[in-house]
C-alpha cells in the first residue's frame, strides 16, 4: 500500500478512536467535554498515535489494544497545543485552521481543557487498556515521563527563556529533544510495549531521530510557508528569541541538510527490521518532503 | 497517641517524602523544577497524603509503600492550587502564606510546573510504586479520575460557571463534590489500595462526606477568618458569584450544621470498623472544628 493511503487509514482510525473514547468514557460538565473535543476533534496529522499503530503493526501487535494509548498520547499532544496557545505562552490565535481553545472557550476554560485531556490520557489507559498490568503500567510510565518536567513541559519552558543564555545550536536542539522528540519517540515506544516488545532500543533510536527531525522541518516551514498553508501563523520565530533552527543555524537549507541527516539516522536505526519496517521508513522520508 | 500529634508525625512523614522524591526523580529545566517545588514544599496541611497513610494503616498497609501514593496525591492538589489561583481563574496573590505561584515565576512557568507536577504524579507511581502492577494501574486510575473532567477539573469549571444558571444548594454541593470531595474520597481509596484491599465502599463513603464537609468548613472559615489566620484571601467568596454554602444557606450556623451532619456521617462509615479507625474518626472531628 502506498504510504498515502496508510496515513489517511491510520489517521482515519484515530479520528474514530477518539470519538468513540469520548463518546464512551469522557463525563464531565458539558462546557469543560465541549472544550477538550473541540481540539481533540480538529482533526491535525495524528502522527503520534499513527506511530503507536504502525510500531505495534511491525511487531504483530494487536490494533484494538494499540488504540488505547494511540488515542492517550494524541490527547496529552492536544493538552500541550491548547496550553503553548494560551495568551501567557505563545499567544496563538489559530491552530489546525480553527480559533484556537483560548479564543472560543476563554482563558480558563481553556486551561482546565488542557488539564482534562492530560488526566483523562492516564485514565484511559488505567482503566481501558486491554492488555496486561505491566503493559499499562509501562505505558503510562512512557507517556509521563514525555510529558512531565524531563519532557514536553521542560522543553516548554527552555523554549520560552531561549536566547537568554545563548542562542547556539545545542541549545536548539536540546529543546527540539524535550518539547517534541520526547513525545514521539514515546509513541513507538509505546507501539512497542503495547505489542509485548521487551527491547526498546532500536525504535527508541528511530524515534528520537524522527522527533528532532520533525521539528527542524516544523522550524524550515515556519521560515517559507504561509499560514493558509499551514493553518497556523508562520514567520512567528522571526518576531520573537524563538530557538528556531533553520534562524540559528543560519539559513533553511542547513536545516534542510540537518533534517535529511536525521531522517537517514532513523531509518539506519530500522536496518534489522526488514520489510515489515517500510511504513515507518517511509514516513521519515515524508517527515521531510512534507509541506505542512 | 493524640491526634494533634500523629498529625503533626504525618505531615513531617509526606514532607520528607516530597523532598526524596523530588530530589532523586525529578529533573528538569531549574526554572521549572524551582517552581513546582516552590509551591509542592511550602507545607500546607498535606490531608490527602495523611489521608492515604492513616487508610493504608487501618487496613495494615505498609508505610513505605503507602508514602509514593501519598506524595502523588499531593502533587495533584498543588498542581490544581497552582492553576486556580492564575490570574484566568481565581486570581489570587496569596497561597499558605506566600505569593502565589505566578507571583513568583510569571504565569506561564506556573502554568507549565502544575501540568509538570500533574505529570509527575504519574510518572511517579507507574515507575516507583514498589507494590504489583496491578495496584499501581489501580492508583493511577483512581487519582486520574479524581482529578479529571468528572473530577477536580470538572468541578472547577462548575466553579467558575457558577450562578449562571442557578444558585441553589444542589449546585454548590455537585460543585463541592467534584472540586473538593473526588481528590479526599480518592486519597482514603488510594490508602486501602496500596494496602491490598478490595472492598473499598465504607472508605470510600467515609471520604466522599470528609470531604464535603472539608469544603463547607472551607466556606465558612472564608466568611468568618482573617487573611492572616488562613495564609489566603479571605471574604472573597462574596466578592462574586461563589459557590459558598454558607451564602447560599443563609449563614454560617447552616453551613456549620451541614459540615456536623457530613461528619457525623463520616464516622458512622467507619463503625464497623472497631478501635483501629480512631485515627480517621479524630480527622473528621478536626475537620469540623479546625480555624484554619
């Protein structure tokens, strides 16, 4: 199947997932569930849970059981837009083409909306998970330490005091490996687990890879792309001390040649795998012809 | 033992254990470990925590173990005394005494250290509860539910929405319930747990009218104490459209009553069982007595 196809099957099947969860297992007051689904169901890439799917397919996983955490990362992935959005963060009025969660909700809302998804992820895979204690013990164990202080949230917070102690390309990288690698090299990991897998180190090594390039293309694109193409402002990096790496290094086609690297890195980190690995190669490759 | 003293004995215990864990697990950014510590380490009453050790023990539990649910939970009640008091919610400047978080660090970082202490809860029990899996999947699910949309975050919400559509008793209890009561109900349930125990429906009935009652002693002490006894902001309730039982009774001696009855049916949960649970009954008694 042409790798097209597979990413709108995949992106298809978590969109499904999430309703069905939230539809399901999501209880609360009705502004609070209407604020968390509204971002949750904007629809967006789904590349997180996408690889939680296509990591447990390359080591025979079973699907139903991979949605769970699928569905669990894509939230705790949501909780960080609608809380790097906020008027105290980034200050982003558009996300995904739609008023981002602040906009239409209000600040607080907004807030507790991010605070929901991040709790309800755990709850999800708590209580829901099919598989064994173990499996969902370690999930969760993935999924937070992603997003917590050594993470996501860390990354945050170095992204927003970048420039104060130096604007140099470790810096920039250290960010990209916490505020974005963090969380998908979490997601294979997590297809992994989910599939029974005991040795980690060869998707972790895919992931990591696959992460920073990510970023240093979501950093390219911010510098050539208009916000009808990505449906979101662009050009944002120039404005403020952002650790942007196309700025700091100098130019987009040094990011460009940072990003093939690192996408070489992560397939070379598949080499064992075979053919049951092509999906997850071919989605590195696109990571870096992707256009938004 | 007298209850002032084993009080005093807990609250050193779950001190110490915030310190431990804080010191050999959490890492991260300094500015974002600072803050999360600044407010996780500033005392308070730690009721959740004691809550969790006093039920592990009526059931026999082990301390040790009992002690990493305990500092869980209280790293969830931080991080939702950090979000409410932003300026998009409450808007407090005080908090045990001190400025608020967002005082100190600014209110990004103090939105970012709740979201990194809720994370770290998690993390927390899925990688350092020393008891089996399955308890530790039962912790977590028990502390995600008490703090998500059908919880604590919900109960917010309701909060803040409050007299839009209605001011009666029914909300301010509902409000009561989810805001205050979910997180005290899960920390008696969280205790029996991690002492292997199944049957969790007198504990959990005994928490549910803990922490009702906790929450209307809440509101009135904010009608009849001074800043300077509650280390907070005081008569701020009458400042807007706030669920306090008392105004919405129509006085303290109703709000005092209600607490007495909520109490009362705190301990009569727990006669069955014998001498063992004086601990919690004295709590409960305390909670109703308590100036600050």
């Amino acid at each position: 199947m042409e790798i097209g196809s597979v990413i709108t099957e995949l992106s298809g099947l978590v969109d499904r997932e999430l309703v069905r969860v939230c539809d399901r297992y999501l209880s609360g007051p009705a502004p609070l569930v209407k604020a968390m689904r509204y971002s949750l169901e904007a629809g967006g890439k789904r590349i997180r849970p996408g690889l939680v799917l296509l990591t447990s397919d390359l080591f025979g996983g079973s699907r139903q059981a991979a949605l769970i955490p699928a569905a669990a990362i894509e939230m705790v992935h949501t909780f960080s837009l609608i809380h790097d959005d906020l008027p105290a963060m980034d200050n982003d009025d558009f996300r995904r083409g739609r008023p981002t969660n602040h906009k239409v909700f209000g600040e607080a809302t907004a807030i507790l909306a991010g605070d929901g998804l991040l709790a309800f992820a755990f709850e999800l895979i708590a209580k829901h998970y099919p598989g064994s204690a173990e499996q969902a013990t370690a999930l969760i164990r993935e999924l937070a330490e992603a997003t917590g202080p050594g993470g996501m949230t860390g990354g945050q917070v170095l992204d927003m005091t970048f420039g104060e102690s130096g604007r140099d390309l470790a810096a920039v990288e250290k960010i990209h490996a916490l505020k974005t690698a963090a969380l998908i090299r979490a997601a294979v990991r997590m297809g992994a687990i989910s599939a029974g897998v005991a040795d980690l180190s060869a998707v972790s090594e895919y992931g990591l890879n696959l992460g920073l390039a990510f970023q240093v293309v979501d950093d390219y694109l911010d510098q050539t792309s208009t916000q009808g193409d990505l449906g979101k402002r662009t050009g944002k990096d120039g404005d403020a001390n952002k650790p942007n790496y196309a700025l700091v290094a100098g130019g987009t086609q040094a990011a460009y040649d940072r990003a093939k690297a690192l996408v070489e890195a992560a397939k070379a980190a598949l080499t064992d795998f075979g053919p049951s690995a092509e999906p997850l190669r071919q989605i590195a490759d696109l990571v870096l012809t992707r256009k938004k």
